[in-house]
C-alpha cells in the first residue's frame, strides 16, 4: 500500500504542479493580491495530496464494489428488477455528485433541486438505456446518433425561446460524470460487459459515461420547455477577496466543514448499495470488505481534500486571473493563456487518472495512458481557444457545438470501434472539478470584466471541454488504425490477470 500511495503522489504533483507554475508566472504580468495567491498555493497542496488518496481508494473500494454489483445486476432474470435497479442506481449517485452540485449554485432563475433532480432522472434513464444497450448488443454508435439527434432537436426548439438555456443544457452533461460517478459507472460497465460476454465484451466495457453525459442534456432542455422559463440568469456570487492571511484559514476551515457534508452524501448512498448487495448477493469474505472500507476512508479523505483546494484555492484565483486579463488592454490574451491553461488542467482532473488507467489495462497497453492524457489535452486546450473567442465576441455556442457533434458522429463511422466508445467516455471525464471551479470561473471573470453575458457567452465552456476529446481521440484512432495496416504483426492476444476477472479476448488487429 505505502509503495502504491507513493507512485499516487508522485502522478498527482506532475498533474497538479504545471497548472500552479503558470498562475505563478502569470504574476509577473496580472499580479494577485498576496492572500489570493497565498489560498491558491494552499490550494494546490491540497489538490495534490486529494488526488493522491481520492485515486488511491477509487481503484480499491468503489471500482470493485461497482464491478461486482454491475455483475450481479446483469445476472438477474427480470427486465423490470434490472430496469428499476439501474434507474435508481444512476438517480442517487448522480444527486450526491459534487460537481452538480457546483452547476446548480450558479443560477438564480431555477431552484436548485429542480435542475439536480431533472439531471440525475436523466442519467438514471440513461444509465438504463446503456445497460440495455449491452445485453441486447445494439452498437453503441447508433444509440448515440438517436439520442443526439433528439438533442439537437430540442435545442433548436429552446434556442428559439430562450438561448441561455442552450449552453446550461451542455454543461449540465459535462459536470454530472465526475470524480464520484465516472469510477463507479466504468466499473459497473466492466461488470455488465464482463457477465454478458462475448467478442464485443470489451468495447461493451465502455460507453456508458458517454451515453450517461447525453441524459442529462435532454432533460434539462424538456425541462426548458415544459416549464416556459424564458430566461436563465446567472447566480454567481462577486469573487472572494481574503482580507488577511487569518481570513485565507478560516476560508478554508469553513470549506472543510461544507465539504465533509457535499461527500458524506456523495459517498453514503454507494455505501448503502455496497452493503444491501454484500447482505444479498455478494456475500464477500471480511478481509475484502474490510479492504473496500480502508479505500471507501481513502476516496472519502481525498475528495475532501481535492473539493476544499478548488473550492477555496483555485476558484477565486480563477476568477480573478480571468477578470484581470479581461480588463487589460490585451483580453485577445485569453485565448491562447486559456489553451495552455486548459492543456494543463484536464492533467489534474481527478476522473481522468482513473480513465485512462482503466483503458490501458483493458487494452493491455494498446492503448497507453500517455497517448490518451495527450489527446485529451489537445482536445481541452482547443476547447479553451473556442470557449475564451466566445467570450470575447459573443457567437453563440450553437455555432461551435452543432459542426463538432456532427463531425464527432460522423468519425465515429469511420474510428475503430473501442476508440470510439473510449472517447464519448473521455468527453465527460474531462469535464470534471477543476473545469467547474477554475476554468469556468477565468471564463466568468472575463466576461464580465468585457461586460458580455454571463450565460450565454461564459457558460457552455463545460460543454466545449466535453465534445473536442471526442474528435482528437476518434483521429487518434483512426491514425492508430492506418499504422498498423502497414504493420506485418496480423494478430494479438490480450492476456488479461487472472485476478481482474476479465474475460481474455484475442481479435484481428485488422479489424479493430
């Protein structure tokens, strides 16, 4: 364990420290006062050691647990038990995900719990569709096309009536797979994949973050017309400004205590379900729960950790670099400050490690950890540029979104199949913490230093981070592809452990 915290450690300070070094060089140029980089520094010690243990215990409690329960799930012999189970599954893990609970804060023309409870019902009917989707072996290509389809069909409706809904509707697909659901939907996805079977036991392995960051987009644009809203107003509180350093600890100590309640109560309701599966089904031996409680501490200590860094640290330092750069007589410096920035925080993105981790070990290292983190990053810093031209000049998110899914569909017909799945997997892993609290709030900052509106031309920056992974990953694919049919190597086996409980499956690299 001492050997596993230490390589932990060691990934989350080269995660963690390139974003803090370029807010210190920005100094030199747009200086913050000394008590708001003070809290930011903080803030990144804590970030650092956060995601050290939050990644640590993901990969020892809650991916075991969701694996062994996505199992048992798919073993039942009732659609209708299956159906329910999912449901409610998806619907409670995504009302105690803090990033949601970040998004809801932000608007003061919709109460709270109806844009928590209208998210998390469509990552439940999502969550379902996926599982059906894997026991009825139906492409995960075509499922997505239907449901984009149905996306963007609502949008043009909503956009007609209230345009700031639009961008709200994308973000809200973006913040709901975060450091909570994208471990546990992964491994539930293993277990239904793992159960089932088959040649395409693999790619079933992927897919349904992807497929749960659509729900939510969906729902939120019924709700925008079933409820006749006609405007989305922005709630977002002036930024925090430490009188002294006495005032940057006692920021923080209320910060502990807000996020000791936001992950209790991300993290009990999938303790509830580990323990009514344990009694019913699974019937682990001690020594294993005791192992799945000792990573649960883990996750718990680390997500504490990570949520206090970004929410104190990082937030008002985003906030304030934004606003600063905004207001100065060179804001076409957005742009590229954003790319590089954003090139560097998905790195820290807690859910990312555990993405691209898994995907290593699936494709037994075909596709490596280091070649989905760069394409990832492309993808991020692209989404910046656009998010931060948006900024300066107001075109509406429609404009960007519309060209970037239909491109993103229409490699998927060209991409090999598990790079596809991959990346609707990736769009939503990106958009986790560290896009919600830092770089939304650098867009927020500049928008409103440019006098612009906050709802339609900051928000949608989550959205933007979520759709560009899946055109750099599927190219990345489709690159990859074109290598190895110059290649002579025909076939391969992948030789999974024994101890992972995944199926070996052996394919044609040609056909991949």
């Amino acid at each position: 364990m001492k050997k596993q915290l230490f390589e932990k450690l060691k990934e989350a300070m080269a995660s963690v420290l390139p974003v803090t070094l370029i807010v210190v060089l920005l100094q030199i140029f747009f200086p913050m006062p000394i008590n708001m980089l003070g809290a930011f520094l903080l803030g990144a010690l804590l970030l650092i050691v956060g995601m050290c243990l939050f990644t640590l215990g993901a990969e020892t409690s809650m991916m075991p647990t969701a694996e062994r329960i996505g199992s048992q799930i798919i073993k039942s012999g009732s659609y209708w038990v299956l159906i329910s189970v999912v449901f409610l599954i998806g619907t409670i893990i995504t009302i105690a995900e803090p990033d949601l609970q970040v998004l809801a804060n932000q608007f003061s023309t919709i109460n709270k719990w109806v844009v928590i409870l209208t998210v998390a019902a469509g990552v439940g009917i999502s969550l379902t569709v996926a599982m059906i989707r894997v026991l009825k072996r139906v492409e995960l290509t075509q499922v997505l096309l239907a449901m984009y389809v149905l996306v963007f069909a609502l949008a043009g409706t909503v956009i007609v009536s209230n345009p700031g809904m639009v961008p709200v509707a994308f973000d809200s697909g973006g913040v709901t797979t975060g450091p909570i659901t994208v471990p546990f939907l992964m491994a539930l996805g293993i277990g239904f994949a793992t159960v089932r079977g088959g040649k395409s036991a693999q790619d079933d392995s992927f897919g349904i973050v992807g497929l749960c960051s659509v729900g939510p987009i969906i729902a939120m644009l019924i709700l925008g017309i079933a409820s006749g809203v006609r405007e989305v107003s922005s709630g977002a509180e002036e930024m925090i400004i430490f009188d002294s350093f006495v005032d940057v600890l006692l920021s923080f100590g209320h910060g502990f205590i807000d996020c000791i309640g936001e992950v209790a109560q991300a993290i009990l309701p999938i303790i509830a379900l580990f323990l009514l599966f344990q009694l019913i089904f699974l019937h682990l031996p001690k020594k294993n729960v005791a192992r799945i409680g000792i990573g649960l501490i883990y996750t718990f200590i680390g997500l504490v950790l990570f949520l206090v860094g970004v929410n104190i640290g990082f937030m008002p330092a985003g906030t304030y670099l934004g606003s600063a750069i905004g207001s100065s007589g060179v804001s076409w410096l957005l742009i590229p400050i954003g790319m590089l920035l954003g090139f560097f925080v998905v790195m820290a993105e807690p859910a990312v490690k555990v993405l691209n981790k898994q995907v290593e070990e699936l494709t037994v290292g075909a596709i490596s950890q280091k070649a989905m983190l760069m394409s990832l990053s492309i993808g991020v810093a692209l989404s910046l540029g656009i998010s931060m031209l948006r900024v300066l000049t107001g075109i509406s998110i429609w404009y960007f979104l519309v060209p970037c899914y239909a491109l993103a569909i229409e490699l998927s017909f060209i991409a090999p199949k598990i790079f596809t799945v991959i990346a609707f997997d990736s769009g939503g892993v990106a958009s986790g913490p560290m896009t919600a609290t830092f770089m939304l709030p650098f867009a927020m900052g500049a928008c409103q230093a440019l006098g612009g509106n906050i709802t339609t031309d900051a928000f949608g920056l989550v959205a933007m981070v979520a759709v560009t992974p899946l055109i750099t990953i599927q190219i990345m694919g489709i690159a990859y592809k074109l290598k190895l049919k110059r290649s002579t190597e025909k076939t391969e086996v992948l030789d999974y452990e024994e101890d992972t409980g995944i199926t070996i499956i052996e394919f044609d690299l040609e056909d991949i």
